[in-house]
C-alpha cells in the first residue's frame, strides 16, 4: 500500500529524467544511507571488518565490471589485474608523496588502472566475446608477472609485499595499524557512495546509451554516429578505474597488507560471478551479488555449525570452505539458465508487484 | 575524423550519386554497373525482387560497404572509404530490414541514443549529470517527445522494446533514425510484415517526414501500390543490375519490369 506510482505526477523533463523518480525509492535510499553510517556506530569491528569493508570494496570492483561487461557487453577476464593495478599505483603514489593527503592518492590510482585498462581494451575493436575474454586473460598473466618481477612496484621491499602505511584524515588514522575498523569503513563507505552515484549518472546519460547500444546491437549504434572504439575504450577506462580504485581500498583499508597473488585470475572469477549473479547490466545488482557470494558463506560459517551442532555433528571451516564452491557454483548456473539478469531482475519484479499490489497486475 | 563540409543544397539538386557501382562478395556479384542518383527532398524508391541487391546497395550508400568498383559522391564529394558512424555523422541514417533496436533499452532510450550524435556535454558534466548534461539531456527529451508524438508512440515511452510486438518495433526504429535529423534517410522494407493498417500508419509518416522536414528519402518497398503511392521515382534493380529507372508510372508499364515481376512471389 505505501509503494505506489499514483498522485506523483510529472510535469517537467527533468523530473521524470531522474534517477529516482519514485518518491518511496529516493526515501528508501536514504534510509539505506543513513543505516550505512550508523552501522558505523552500533556495528562490532567483526561485523565492520570481516564483512561490510569487504562486502564494499568487491561492491565497487563488481561496479567497475558491471560498466564493462554489463552495459557494454565486453567480457574481462583481468578484473583482478586492473584491481593490482590500483593497489601497486596507490603504493608508489603514497610513498613517494607522503605529504599528500592519501584520500587523493586513492582517487588518483584508479587513473593509472584506467590507462592500463584502455590499452588492453585496443584489441576490442577488432575481436568480441570469447577471443576479447582471452585478450583480457593474457593482460591478467602480464599484470601480474609484472607485480612479481618489478621490485620498484613495491620499492624493493624484500618480502615482495604491499604493506598499508600509517595515514591520517584531519588527525585521525584511516590507514595502517593504528586505524580502527569503524574509521576505515567510514572512508570505504563514503568512497563507495561517491562512486556508485557517478557511476550511476554516467550510465543514466548519453553515455550509458551509447554503452548499452554498443551492447545490444553494435552495427547499428555505429551506423547512428556511435564510434566503437571510443565508447568501447570508455567503458575500459571508467571500469578499470573502478576497479583500481577498488583493489587500493582491498590492500589498504581492508587486508593492511597484501602480496601479489591477491590479484590473480581466481578475484577476477570471483568479481565476474558477483556480475552474473547480482545483475548484468545493474548498478544495484553489483551489490546483491557483492552480498551474495561474499557475505553468504560467511553467515553459513555461523549459521550452519549453530545450526548443527544441537545433533552433535560438527561443521570444519574446510567444509564451509567447500560448500561455498558448492553453493556459487549451484547459484551461478542456476541464474545463467533460470535469470540472466540476475538479482537485479528479480528485485525489479519485486518491485513491479509491489507497485500494484494485492492485485497481480 | 570528421565528416567534410558540404554546400547547403535545395530542392531537386543531385543529392547522392551513383556511378557505375559494382559490388562483390567473393564470387557473388551483389551489384553490377548500377547508376542512378537521389535528388533533394525526393521519395526514391529502390525494387526488385529478393536478392536482387537492394539491400548492398544502401550498404554500400552508408559506408557499411565499399564498392568493389564505380564511386558514389554525397553532395558532390566523392564518398572515400570510410567507417559507417562517418557517414551517419555526415547526415546519412537508416532503418533496417530486420529490426536492429537496442532491445533491452525503452522507446524512450532508443530514440535518446539516435541523439547521441547531437548531443555535446563534456565527460565531467556527464559524470555530475548537472549543468549543461542536464540541460541537454532535457533539451533533447523535448525534441525526443517530439518525435514521439509524431509517431504516435507516446503509450509505448517507457517499454522496452523487446516487448513490443514487430509493427512498433519498426516506428521506433523510424523514430530512432529521424532522431538523428538526416539529410538522407534510408529505408530498407520498412513495411515488411506490416497489416494493411500499420502499412498506411507508416506510409503517412513517411510522406509527413518528407513533406514537413523536406527529408531526402530512399525506400525499399515490396508492395507495389505502396511504391507508387509515395515515390517520386524508382529505380528497379534485378540481379545486381539496374533494369529500368523512372517515375512509377514509367516504370510500371515497362516490359523489363513486368517481367521481373510477372509470377514472381514476394
Ligand atoms: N555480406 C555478404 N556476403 C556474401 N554475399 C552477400 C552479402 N550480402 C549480400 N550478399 C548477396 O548479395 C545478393 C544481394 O543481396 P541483398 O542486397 O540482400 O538483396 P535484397 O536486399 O535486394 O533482397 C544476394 O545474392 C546475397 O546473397
Ligand atoms: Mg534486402
């Protein structure tokens, strides 16, 4: 009864342009915002540490190939390359320059994942679908030897890894050691809302028509003006930056410290299942697919032993750990053949009934 | 690159010409020694039976493909080979015989994204959607609904067009390309398919394009009653070659075209 079109009329262009046209949908948001922040507040470090920070941060890499493979419809397989690239940059940046204030440097990494993203994406003029996937694998391998062979990247640090330096926002330590969970989430969360809310103009606008044109039938968006290889280098670029951004908040305001191999083929298969489950094609679909393959198993690994135990079996993390795969593995082919469009698409229908709820249409 | 200047042009002046285009697949000669022109502000028609190279011939008129020999000029420059949004960019749009719409975007969105070419706000405003992107993007809304209440689709506005069943599919696809306010517009079947009601829909809106935006037309049609209707002239291909050219009424009384016709199934 409280969700409904009706009495909100739109009398201009610009209203009905926007994002949010429904009054409930702008309130809800907000609401969502706000609970965010005070999570902060009312949430335990476990919960702010072990599952929102990460739940965000693979939020926002899901976003940037969301942008990539979503609207645009070019399949990457270097989602954790371009990730590296991001935490490597934001490394050189913030030691080199430490008087710069590292919310900046954070920012600035993305730019340089979004260069590396927009040369690997040269080949997309020419070849599509599963040879581009391929031309995105070997930039996965290339990347990541260079993560291992170029000691500069990690200014010869003989462990070879990246370690979060001690870093502050008006005094207050955000990065390193020192800082609290609930200080770095409150970086990460307004980060991610920062983003998400471009992210969400940009694809909104011409530009996410010339994307999603691009995808759905690239003869004729080109045959309309559309230039393939900028636009499909564009959706590289502002991916990558996404996904840059993303791996620096991984390495420095999550794990602390990270080597190499966190950016391996396995966090690029891991982005692309939360793409396909939450929603190809959907900003907000990134985060229930964030949600689902990530936060999921962590409430199993809670729930199920709990659960269990009452009937004396218990439940290992190896096993946990295996009915993860299960369980993804289960969700993914139950949505490539049942929801292609994933998560979004069912909340949408949820939506929808709502709207004309308790009659069926 | 950029789309080269052209002189303003009136009415009845050689529009597009084709010189003695030839066009080959391999061993399939789609289009042998075909000449004709379209004049500003006409209603050209192009039949011919299925196969006949109707279709490589709009191909080839935007860019899509290169003849193989003979040259086509655009406004009396000699067309050089070039990529396919060049030629959009230089004026030139068209419809497809097998609808080609974005499918998962509304009516709305397809025939946004035919603006696309139009629209000029800078990245950075795209990225706050506020000032100038805003202001076009609402701009070209109004331009948009235009077009819209032109084609009659108003209740359609925000359905994706996938859901739409093949008549409409078509008018969006229509709308979409004078979103892009051509110079030439290039039909292929645009009423293929269609009832006799959505084929006398879209004749009204084709002749209305032409009459009130003084649109150059080139329109491949099967329906005999339909071409004489709405063409100033036809041009009748048959097997890649070019049969007879004319007003409808030459043209149909000419024995070559009847008997490329005669008995033939469409
Ligand atoms: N891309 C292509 N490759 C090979 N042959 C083609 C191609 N496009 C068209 N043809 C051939 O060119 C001829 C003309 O086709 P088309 O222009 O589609 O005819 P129409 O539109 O008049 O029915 C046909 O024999 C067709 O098989
Ligand atoms: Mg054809």
């Amino acid at each position: 009864m409280l969700y409904r079109e009706a009495g909100q009329f739109k009398t201009n262009y610009a209203a009905d342009s926007a994002i949010f046209p429904l009054r409930q949908d702008r309130l809800g948001l907000g609401v969502i915002i706000l609970a965010a922040y005070a999570l902060a507040f009312i949430g335990n470090s476990f919960l702010l540490q072990a599952v929102m920070i990460p739940f965000l941060v693979f939020s926002l890499a899901s976003i940037g190939l969301n942008i990539l493979t979503g609207y645009t419809g070019l399949l990457s397989l270097g989602t954790g390359a371009f990730m590296g690239v991001g935490a490597y940059a934001c490394y050189k940046l913030m030691t080199a320059f430490p008087g710069v204030n590292v919310i900046i440097w954070i920012f600035a990494s993305g730019f340089f994942s979004a260069a590396i993203g927009a040369l690997f994406g040269l080949p997309s003029l020419r070849i599509k679908g599963f040879y581009l996937a391929v031309a995105t694998l070997a930039a996965q391998f290339f990347l990541q030897w260079c993560f291992i062979r170029i000691p500069w990247l990690v200014n010869y640090n003989v462990s070879g890894a990246l370690d979060a330096p001690l870093r502050t926002l008006f005094g207050t330590p955000i990065m390193g050691p020192n800082a609290t969970p609930q200080t770095r989430y409150l970086v990460v969360l307004t980060i991610v809302i920062l983003l998400t809310w471009l992210a969400s103009n940009l694809v909104h606008g011409r530009i996410g028509r010339m994307w999603i044109a691009i995808r759905d039938m690239d003869l004729a968006a080109e045959l309309m003006g559309i230039r393939p290889l900028q636009t499909k280098l564009l959706a590289f670029a502002v991916s990558s930056y996404y996904c840059g951004v993303a791996g620096a908040l991984l390495v420095f305001l999550w794990y602390g410290g990270a080597e190499y191999d966190v950016f391996n083929i396995n966090q690029s298969f891991f982005i692309l299942f939360m793409v396909i489950i939450g929603g190809l094609g959907s900003l907000i679909g990134s985060f229930f697919g964030a949600a689902l393959i990530f936060i999921l198993p962590i409430v199993l690994g809670i729930v199920l032993p709990a659960m269990l135990s009452p009937f004396g079996i218990s439940v290992g993390a190896d096993v946990i750990e295996h009915l993860r795969f299960m369980i993804v593995g289960a969700l993914i082919i139950f949505f490539l053949i049942v929801e292609p469009h994933g998560l979004a698409r069912l909340w949408q229908i949820g939506k929808q009934k709502l709207l004309v709820w308790p009659f069926p249409y | 690159m950029r789309a080269p200047d052209h002189p303003v042009m009136s009415k009845g002046d050689v529009l597009l010409a084709v010189e003695n285009v030839s066009l080959r697949f391999g061993g399939v000669k789609a289009l042998t020694d075909v000449s004709f022109d379209i004049r500003k502000s006409e209603i050209r028609a192009i039949i011919g039976p299925n196969g006949a190279g109707k279709t490589s011939m709009l191909n080839c008129i935007n860019g899509f493909y290169y003849p193989t020999e003979g040259r086509i000029t655009f406004k009396g420059v000699k067309r050089p080979k070039m990529r396919p949004y060049v030629a959009a960019r230089g004026g030139i749009a068209r419809t497809f015989q097998n609808v080609a719409l974005f499918k998962s975007m509304s009516t709305l969105d397809n025939i946004m994204a035919g603006r696309s070419i139009k629209m000029r706000s800078n990245f950075f405003w795209q990225l706050f959607r506020h000032g100038p992107a805003m202001k076009e993007e609402i701009e070209h809304r109004r331009f948009v609904e235009e077009i819209i209440d032109f084609l009659e689709i108003q209740h359609i506005r925000k359905t994706p067009v996938g859901r739409l069943p093949y008549g409409l599919q078509k008018r969006v696809e229509l709308g979409r390309a004078l979103a892009m306010e051509p110079e030439l517009l290039l039909l292929d079947e645009p009423m293929a398919g269609m009832n006799l009601e959505e084929k006398e829909d879209m004749s009204r809106f084709i002749l209305e394009v032409n009459q009130q935006y003084g649109t150059t037309i080139a329109l491949i049609e099967h329906d005999m009653g339909v071409v004489m209707d709405l063409s100033d002239r036809v041009v009748v291909l048959e097997y890649g070659r070019k049969i007879a050219d004319g007003t409808p009424a030459e043209v149909k009384g000419d024995q070559r075209v009847i008997d490329a016709y005669l008995g033939v199934a469409h």
